[in-house]
C-alpha cells in the first residue's frame, strides 16, 4: 500500500478523499465511454455547471491545506466538492445502465411483502387520512442529498474528520455497491407494479406520483436519449438508497450536540416515508439498512486502519 500513500501525500489528499476521487474518476471514465457505445445525448451546459461547481471547491480546499492556513476548511471543501462529483458521475451512470436487459424482481418481492402482510395500496389509503403528517413527511424526504451536504460541511468545519471520513467512505461504499446490484437485479418499486385512486394521489401528491412511475417503466424499457441532472430521477427500489442515506446520516451525526437530534427527527420521519413517498416495496426498508451496516462496518474498519497507519489525528484542532 506504499503507493496509496505517495499518491495521497502528492496529492494533498486524505485516504478517503482519495478513494471517492479515484472511484468517481472511474464512474467518469465509464460514464464517457457508454455514451459513446450508446449515442446517448447529454445536456452538456448543465453537466459543465456541476463541475464549475465542485471543482474549484477541491482546488479551494487544497489551497488552505498546502498553504496550512485551515486544515478544517481544507476538509470540509475538498470533501463538498468530491461529493458533488461524486453523485453526479454516479447518478449519470446508473441511468447508462438504461435500458433494462432483464426482467425486474418486483413480482418476487412483492410476493414477500404480502406474506408480511404489508401491501402498497392499503398503506396508500391509510397515509391519505392525515394529509398534514404526510406533507411533513414528504418535505423530510426531499431533504435528504442535502442533509449530506450539509452534514460534510458540519463534521469538516467542526473538526470531526474521522467521523467526516467513515461517513464518506461508507456513502462511496454503500452507492457503488446498491447501484451494481441494480444493474443485475433491477427492481422499479410497487409504484410500477400498482395503482391508486386519483383521490389518493391528489392528498398525497408524493413526488414519486404515478407520472414518474409511468415515465420510469417507459425508460427503463426504452432508455433515455437525452439525460440532463435536473431530469435524473431515482430508479432504484431495492434496497432503499434513500433509506441507506437515512441511517447514515443518523450515525454521522450522532454525536452532534445539537445537529444530532435534528437528523434523528428528520430521518425517522423519513423511513416510513419512503414507503408513501417513494414509492417503495417494504422489503427496500431492511435491505437499506443491511447495506448500510456493511458500508459503515467496512468504512469504520478501513478510515480506522488508514488513520492508524497514516497516523492521522481523528480531530483537527482550529487555528
């Protein structure tokens, strides 16, 4: 592993910092070539736009560290702009994976779901009948890519670089692992597999409506010719990854004093959630968490050996 670590020491990176630049710089390297192979067209203008964005960040952050003038600053910059990079190199290639190749395995886990006794619609109609919790529960699921902003500004800003590490590696880990999984067993959620009454959607109006489930089935089955970030929608169900995020950033911001009990709120709110508002089958919930643990449990295993190692300090103190 000496080359990790001349590679990082010339570069002015953090193992972590370096293992989601390596693994989106190979997301790039795939994105570029299956559009290529695919002749898919994309919206350039705004593509350009996210990495006007988040690189100068990474060079704004590198600044601050080489010039030791806030190595907080440096953290919380380098890892704002990784994550920007990140998301959008990986939501561009989960939708390459367009169209589907194989059946989805919906029917199958929706066979489970019933023998759990849990059924979509039903669990539609019941959440219609309190309109206000369901409109609370619908902004906490918005919320999500941007509590992980957020929270990477917070832990870098704040000092708490271990944590800030093992919640990005486990969020590297946890997205390139879901997505992989996807592309071999495709899964839509029971929004492509029912319906509700228009009454019902109409209360809920969920941002996953019936529009989305149609227009997902359509390019799940033809493909998108043209893909721009602002159109990106999700098309995984199984697991949640909206509920990998959820459980991840409970964990990273456990130990905040005050942000700590926020996320806590925001994120339960946000669990059965996913059910109303995503779309989702009740086995995504269980499966999300399973592959949250494994991220976090690989994550903690290697930030923890890296920081040993590379004799890190888990807390940077401010200058």
């Amino acid at each position: 592993m000496h080359w990790k670590a001349s590679l990082c020491e010339r570069l002015h990176l953090k193992p972590t910092e370096f293992l989601m630049g390596l693994v989106t710089l190979s997301a790039l390297i795939v994105d570029i070539a299956l559009v290529l192979y695919k002749g898919v067209t994309l919206d350039l203008p705004a593509y350009a736009g996210i990495a006007i964005v988040g690189i100068p960040m990474i060079i704004v952050g590198l600044y601050y560290r080489m010039s030791e003038r806030s190595e907080r600053i440096a953290s919380a910059m380098i890892c704002s702009g990784m994550f920007i990079l990140f998301s959008a190199c990986l939501s561009l290639f989960n939708y390459l994976m367009l169209p589907l190749n194989r059946p989805t395995i919906d029917v199958s886990i929706t066979a489970i779901d019933a023998m759990l006794g849990f059924n979509w619609p039903d669990v539609m109609a019941f959440a219609a009948q309190f309109p206000t919790t369901v409109y609370i529960m619908k902004l906490a699921y918005m919320s999500t890519m941007p509590q992980l902003a957020i929270l990477v500004v917070i832990l870098g800003l704040s000092g708490r670089a271990r944590d800030l590490h093992i919640m990005l590696t486990s969020v590297t880990v946890t997205a390139t692992l879901t997505i992989c999984f996807w592309g071999v067993f495709p899964t839509l959620g029971a929004k492509s597999l029912y319906n509700v009454s228009p009454e019902i959607w109409q209360i809920i109006n969920p941002p996953v409506n019936r529009e989305y489930a149609l227009e997902l089935i359509k390019i799940a089955r033809e493909g998108a010719a043209f893909i721009t970030p602002s159109e990106i929608r999700g098309l995984i169900a199984f697991p949640s990854y909206h509920a990998v995020l959820s459980f991840t950033a409970i964990y990273a911001a456990w130990n905040l004093k005050i942000a700590g009990p926020i996320y806590l709120l925001i994120n339960l709110l946000i669990l059965p959630g996913i059910f109303i508002h995503g779309g989702h089958h009740f086995l995504d919930l269980p499966a999300g968490f399973l592959m949250f643990a494994f991220g976090t449990w690989l994550a903690r295993r290697a930030v923890n050996d890296d920081y040993v190692r590379y004799n890190l300090p888990g807390y940077i103190i401010a200058k």
